[in-house]
C-alpha cells in the first residue's frame, strides 16, 4: 500500500513529505532537514527503503537545506 510520511524540520517549521510506493519505490519532497538530528530521523526512515528521486517544489532555502545530504 502506497503511503506517505509527513515531517516538520528546520526554524522554519518546513514541511518534508516521503511518498512510498507500493513497490516501495521513495519519493522525498522538499527535504528540508536543517540539524544533525533532523538529518539522522530522515535518514532512518529511509534506510529501509528503495529512494528514487528528490522532488522539490520550489527554491525556497527551508525547502532545499536537506538535498546535499540526501
């Protein structure tokens, strides 16, 4: 069953989504985790699954400050 996982990161309160297919195929979507431990939360949802691409929304700093990372 497809799902997705909504956190909120950063000063900003930013909204990051991961959508999962029901292949288990990952979506992130404005990977906006700014700290360490806002990094290591989002890394540890997704190390069980199979990321296929970064969508962002727009270019908006709180929305990007996690692609490096990823």
């Amino acid at each position: 069953m497809a799902s997705i996982k909504s956190f909120v990161f950063s000063p900003f309160e930013e909204n990051t989504y991961v959508y999962t297919d029901d292949a288990g195929e990952t979506v992130v979507i404005d990977p906006g985790c700014y700290t360490q431990a806002e990094k290591e939360t989002l890394k540890a949802y997704l190390d069980p699954l199979n990321v296929k691409a970064i969508l962002l929304t727009h270019a908006h700093l709180d929305h990007i400050f996690g692609v490096a990372y990823l």
